[in-house]
C-alpha cells in the first residue's frame, strides 16, 4: 500500500487525487473526432513561480506536528494556517494549525470507532465539517476558528457524495449546502442554517454535484463530464459546447476538457459558452484538481514523465488564463491538494518529504 492510501486508511480525510489511475482514466475515456477552431499552440516553456509571483504568499511546512503527530491538511486558511487531522494517542483529532506553530484541538474522536472527516470547510470565523464513525451515521459540525466548542449541526446528512473538491461542503447565505446520493437516478442536494436546524432537501433527477454557488453541474460519474449546469436559484441552465467526446469539467465559466489528438491526449481550456477556447496541455500533461477553474483564473496540471505513473510525482503547473502563460508551482510535486484559493503538495521521498502552500489570491490580478 502507498503512503497516500494508507494515509487515507488511517487519518481519515478525502485522498489526494492520484496522478496515475486520472491519467489512465482520462486516456480510456476519449474518442478523436474533429474538432472546431482552437488555438491549438501549447504555452511556451513555463516560467517558475519565484519569477512570475515574487509576491505570492508561501510557506514551507513539517508534515508532523510539535508533539510528533503525522498531520493531513484538508484545507489552508493562508499559506500557513490550515485545517486538518492527526492521530494522537488512539484519538484521530481535528485540529487547527496556525503560523505560529501553535495546534488547537477542534474535535477528537476514538480511532477505535474509525473515524473520519470526509469533508472541511471555512468561511469568515466559521469551520464546518462533517464527521463519521462506525457507529454513528455522518452528522454535520462547526466551531469557531479563533475559539469556541464544536457544536453538531444536524445528525440529518445522509449519504455525502464527495469527489475531493472545494464545493463538497459550500457555506453560503448563512446555510451550509452539500448533496448527497438519492434514490436510484437521483441526486439530493441539502441545506441547514450554519446555527442549525431542519435540513431542506431538494432532489434533482441525475448525478450532479455543486459547484461555484448557486450552482450545480451534473456528469459526476459519467465519462464524458459535465454536459449541464443549473442556478439553483432562477433556474438558468447552461449547456457547454459538445464539438467532441472527451472529459469535460466545467464550473458556471469555464471549462477543461481532455481529448484524444493525433499526436495523444491534449487539454483545452474555453469559456463556458464555447467561445476563447485553447490548448493548454499535450500528451507530457494531465489535469490534477477535480475542480477546473481555482479561482476563475487558473488550471491546475501535472506536467508527467515516464516515471509519474510510478512515483505519482508530477511538474507541478499552473496556467494563467489571463496571461495565457504556464507557471512551474513545484519540478516535483505529490499528494497535492486544493481548497479555497490555497493549492499545497509535498516534495521529497515517501520517507523524508517537505510540504508546502502557495496562496493563489496573493498571485495579484492579471488582465482577463
């Protein structure tokens, strides 16, 4: 077993998503046809992120706490503030790192009772999670981020879909929203008030998941991607543009989509409307978030070798929509992670690695 998957085993949070099973899936799920007009160029050679943001915020991290405890972010706050899970003892605990090194124990739970804590998030002074043992069905939590005991929300979550992304758990309009598996055909998607009470629950026809809200996109599971997307407020439904079979993932503006080309895979980026559409990525890249456009301005790729699908060790890039650049985040990047404008990976080996973070919000505007 991998240290990623054990990880997964024993710490309880969501798995970074493995670099080698996307990038067979990817290949096994793409036909070549024709496609329309593109800009088929792939971006020059990638300018290191130490010279496109010098004033990115960053920070090298230990992948254990003061007290020796292996530590799993499941998200960062800031470059050095983050949320995450680390066994103490027979406890799997939730905690809050901050910059100063100092840990606050948010929730801890018997490891005897597999615990674990599927979905995190953050907004304002308000963490929310939700939580699972053996013995107990999912139920939804929350603290306060400076202080504050955790509180349950509801016991009412029912069957979480989750698929590593930022909005498996969206905190919005004073609600927490999430969905969850319905009956056959079906997607549920819930809501509660963040200070509690009665869950409302709308169910949709299909497999959908939520994206930046108030929508949903659909083509969860299904290999070609999204194919819809729909306000959950006034009901506008938008419909990206099929000119081949591919995977495409799509958020309310933007679109990723691998494909197979004459020479391999090759990824494109375009609006949601079908229009600005390029070639960001060749057969030496793949897409490594589940979401496809961090903060409506970046692409997250693996630039891949020979070896990637041994190590799961990818070039890490970012592609700048608005400058249309490639920019190198990490040569040597693994376990890597996303959430909130904050993207992290660890470097090193298995036995000896070195975690890191980059706040994407610092990286400064550029022309769109």
């Amino acid at each position: 077993m991998s240290r990623s998957a054990a990880r997964y085993v024993h710490y309880g949070v969501t798995a970074p998503i493995r670099l080698a099973g996307t990038v067979v899936a990817l290949v096994a799920s793409v036909v070549l046809l024709a496609l329309p007009s593109v800009e088929r160029k792939v971006p020059a050679v990638p300018v290191p992120a130490g010279q496109a943001w010098p004033s990115a915020q960053r920070a090298s991290l230990s992948p254990t706490l003061a007290d020796g405890s292996a530590y799993e972010p499941s998200l960062f706050l800031d470059a050095n503030t983050s949320v995450g899970s680390a066994l103490k003892g027979k406890s799997l605990r939730l905690v809050v790192r901050r910059t100063d090194g100092s840990v606050r124990t948010v929730r801890e739970l018997a490891q005897k009772d597999y615990p674990s804590f599927p979905a995190v998030a953050a907004a304002g002074d308000a963490l929310v999670w939700v939580e699972r043992t053996n013995r107990s069905p999912a139920a939804l939590w929350t603290a306060g981020l400076r202080d504050g005991k955790p509180r349950r929300i509801t016991g009412d979550v029912g069957d979480l879909q989750s698929d590593s992304s930022e909005t498996d758990l969206v905190l919005a309009d004073g609600q927490v929203h999430w969905t969850a598996a319905g009956p056959s055909g079906t997607t549920l998607v819930r809501s509660v008030a963040e200070n509690g009470g009665p869950v409302s629950t709308r169910t949709v026809d299909g497999d959908w998941k939520l994206s930046v809200w108030p929508w949903l996109v659909n083509g969860v599971t299904a290999a070609a991607g999204t194919s819809e997307m729909r306000n959950l407020s006034t009901g506008e439904v938008r419909k990206p543009p099929r000119g081949e079979r591919g995977e495409m993932q799509c958020d309310p503006d933007w679109c990723r989509v691998t494909r197979l080309d004459q020479d391999g895979t090759a990824i494109d980026l375009l609006r949601a409307d079908g229009s600005e559409r390029r070639t960001i990525g060749d057969s030496n890249s793949a897409a490594v978030l589940t979401d496809p456009a961090p903060l409506g301005k970046f692409t997250i790729l693996g630039g891949i070798d020979q070896n990637a699908q041994l190590t799961n060790h990818v070039q890490l890039i970012a592609y700048e929509f608005g400058t249309r650049r490639s920019v190198v985040i990490s040569p040597d990047a693994f376990d890597v992670g996303y959430r909130a404008g904050v993207i992290w990976w660890s470097a090193g080996n298995d036995n000896d690695f070195v975690r890191h973070a980059l706040d994407l919000r610092t990286v400064g505007d550029a022309p769109q």
